[in-house]
C-alpha cells in the first residue's frame, strides 16, 4: 500500500542527476531539486537546456548517467513498478490511437498500470476534463484542445500522485490555453502535484506557485514565484513634469535619473525589494527641494519574461551558487 505524502512534504527529491549520451553531450549537470506535495513548479528554459531530458529520468523512460531520484521515498531505479505508478505523464506530442474511442483508451492507459477496471473513476475524469459528452468520440474526430485533455485524462487515469506537463498547450489558441490552466488549478485543489515545462513565460507567471530556470543542463534557479519577481524584478517610477529642464540637477544624481522626452519627464529604475517606499519618498522630498513639479507619476514592473531573458544571459554560475537558491 503506497501511502500519499502529505501537503507540502517532499514527494519528488532529484539528488545530483546528471546525463551524458554517447556522443559525449552532457544534457544534464548535477541538477538537485525537491518539489512538494501539492504544488505546482513550472520549469524554464530555451530549446535544448535539459527540461525534457529531466523529465524523461524522472518517469523512467531515459537512464540517468548519475545522481538519484526518489518519489514518495521510492528510487526509480530499484522501485520502478511503484514510482512508475505514482507519476503520469502528459507528453508534447498528440499520440493517440485516432480509431479509438475517448473511454476505451483511458480505460486502456489504467490497464497498463495493473490497475482494476474502475468506471467511476474514468467517469470522474472525464468529467472534470469536460470528455464526458465526448466518450463515445473517436479520437480522429476531436479537435486538438481536445485531443490535448485526452492525454491528461489518460495520464490521470491511473490515479498518480505527480502529473508532468511537457508543453502542455503548444499549439492550442489562447482561449483554449485558459481552459487549461484552469483544469491545472483544478488538479492542484485535488492534491495533485504537478511539474509543467512550457516555453509561455505568462503560462509559468499565471499558475506555478514556483519557477525553476534550466539553461545547458544546469539548474540556474528555483524560487518561489512571487519572491523570485520580488528579488530580480526592477520597478521603474517615470515622473512627467510640468516644465522641461536641460539636465538633471547634481543634488538629484545619487539616485540615478535618465531625462527623456525632451526634459519632460524623469525616470527612477530601482530594485523592488529595496525599501522601495523610502527611496521614492526620498526622491519626492528632493523634487521638491529643487523646485522641480510633476503633472503625473505611474510605476511599472518587470515581467517574469524579461527576468527569464537576464538569468540565461548571465554567465554561467556553479552548480553549487544554483543550489543556494533554492530551497
């Protein structure tokens, strides 16, 4: 009897897992990472950083070159029928049987597992992925949202404790990506945990409770989400103001102000977890002093985009400085 890990304790614990194929390439370095029960951790990175291959370890498909993996306390190498079980895995790539039908190859994907026909559980599946009116449907007539909540019923279909999304909405339109991020939602209010890969930075920004960033096999961060924006984030205060000046005043230096639009309007970049409130109250006080007015102030942030863009830009750190980030 596998027992199910309680909210927030570890299930998945990677341990110094590293891949080298034949050729010599290295797709993996010493990547550690453990993710809690419960949660949803979004994994980033560009074509070919190791997202892939991480997750291919981890639900047994690819040999690892070193390092360990444990899921619910289980080494996926010398338990592999139990922690098989606990994961399901939601592939890139829309592979069905197009002359099947939506029920017959979900109940199909819970025989692979050696788990007994359960009709109530499928139906619950399938109604929580809005299938139901379409269980009856060959698969070749469903569109491809469709066919994409097909292969999420089928990885569920086994009642797994961990669910990986590989690029889960590649290719489906934005009303469609929405929908399913709310059936994301849903399976996390479930107690499922989750591990999404995508190249949709908002995708990542919308529903991950965490950010992991994977760049040529190494594990550069994972934070939380809102500290990780809240760390590397910069806001910029841009002040418009009533009179144009010709250049900005040396009392006014120290807090590093770029003029722009002709002299009409001051720009403040600073770091959204400085005592931002006192910095911007200082630099207030000192407009005033200089006899400087401002018609309009608006603030804005940067996107988890543009942090994305900077980390995998940065020279490259140690596996070792990767770690200390993360929790």
């Amino acid at each position: 009897m596998i027992e199910t890990p309680l909210a927030g304790s570890t299930i998945l614990s990677i341990d110094q897992l590293g891949k080298v194929y034949a050729g010599g390439f290295e797709a993996l370095k010493s990547v550690s990472l453990d993710i809690k029960s419960g949660e949803i951790i979004a994994l980033l990175g560009p074509n070919g950083a190791g997202k892939t291959t991480l997750i291919s370890i981890v639900c047994g498909l690819v040999q690892p070159t070193s390092g360990r993996v444990l899921v619910a306390g289980h080494d996926i190498t010398t338990d592999y029928r139990v922690t098989r079980s606990l994961i399901g895995l939601v592939p890139q790539e829309l592979t069905t049987d197009s002359f099947e039908t939506v029920w017959n190859t979900v109940s199909f994907s819970r025989g692979l597992f050696g788990k007994a026909p359960d009709p109530g559980h499928i139906e619950k599946v399938l109604r929580s992925l809005s299938l139901w009116e379409k269980k009856d449907n060959m698969l070749r007539t469903l569109s491809g949202g469709m066919k994409r909540r097909v292969l999420i019923a089928k990885a569920l279909s086994h009642e797994p404790q961990i669910l990986f999304l590989d690029e889960p909405t590649a290719g489906v339109d934005v009303s469609l990506r929405k929908d399913m991020w709310a059936v994301v939602n849903e399976l996390r209010d479930s107690g499922v945990t989750i591990i999404l890969t995508t190249h949709y930075i908002e995708e990542a920004e919308e529903i991950a409770d965490r950010i992991g960033v994977i760049d040529h096999g190494e594990l550069i961060l994972v934070e939380e989400k809102r500290a990780l924006m809240a760390q590397l984030g910069k806001k910029v205060l841009e002040l418009d103001l009533f009179d144009a000046i010709e250049e900005v005043p040396p009392a006014l230096q120290a807090f590093n102000l770029d003029l722009a639009a002709n002299g009409l309007r001051l720009s403040y970049t600073f770091e959204t977890l400085e005592s931002g409130a006192n910095a911007i109250s200082a630099l207030l006080d000192a407009l005033k002093e200089e006899g400087i007015a401002f018609k309009d102030l608006h603030t804005t942030q940067s996107s988890l985009e543009e942090i994305f863009v900077d980390l995998v830009n940065q020279p490259k750190t140690t596996s070792t400085d990767a770690q200390g980030v993360a929790p």
